[in-house]
C-alpha cells in the first residue's frame, strides 16, 4: 500500500460507484486520485457539488449540507413550486403525541 500523508490521513467517502477524498491538502489528494485512476478505471468529475441526493456549498472555512434543491425538485414534481408560500403561526401549548390511527401509504407521498 502507498502511504500518501505521513501527517495525517486522507479520508475517502466510498458509496458503490461515487467517491469522495478529502484533505487539506490537495498534493495528497491529487497523489491518491492518480493512485485509484492507475489502478481503476475512474473519471474525476472535479469538485463535489451534489453527493447521494446532498448538495455541499463551500463557504469560507465551513461546508453546508443541504438537500434544498431534491425539495425543490419534489415541489416541481407536484406542481407546487410556484405557489405563494405563506406565514403560519404555531402554538407552541399543543403537545404533539403518537399517531394510533391506521397507517397511510407512504407511496402516496412521492
């Protein structure tokens, strides 16, 4: 095995074809693409944007993980995207408790 960092670690996020490699580095990280790609055949499609339905903004220092844009999508889907949102009020005394009643589909909802 090629050691890569003697500093530290480069992560790898590994989901069936989609792979992800993190470093603070990206001497490391380039070092462990060119590894993979000798030894898999792979493309490197650049930096992540949208991951498992989860898109990654890179502001600063931080990373934000939202899925905004698969709500979206399912507000298209239903034709609900272009409706009026409005403001509701909530009454924080209402204790919320268990569902008992019979079950819905959860097929109806996609």
């Amino acid at each position: 095995m090629k050691q890569f960092n003697d500093n530290g670690c480069v992560i790898l996020c590994l989901y069936v074809d989609d792979i992800l490699i993190f470093d603070s580095n990206m001497h490391f990280i380039n070092d462990v693409k060119s590894f993979l790609s000798s030894n898999f055949d792979m493309k490197d499609l650049g930096l992540v944007e949208v991951i498992l339905g989860i898109k990654l903004i890179k502001k600063d220092d931080d990373m934000v993980l939202t899925q905004s844009h698969y709500v979206e999508k399912l507000l298209k889907k239903f034709n609900y995207f272009n409706v009026k949102p409005i403001s509701m009020s909530y009454d924080s005394s209402i204790k919320l408790k268990k569902n008992l009643s019979k079950r819905i589909s959860s097929h109806k909802y996609y």
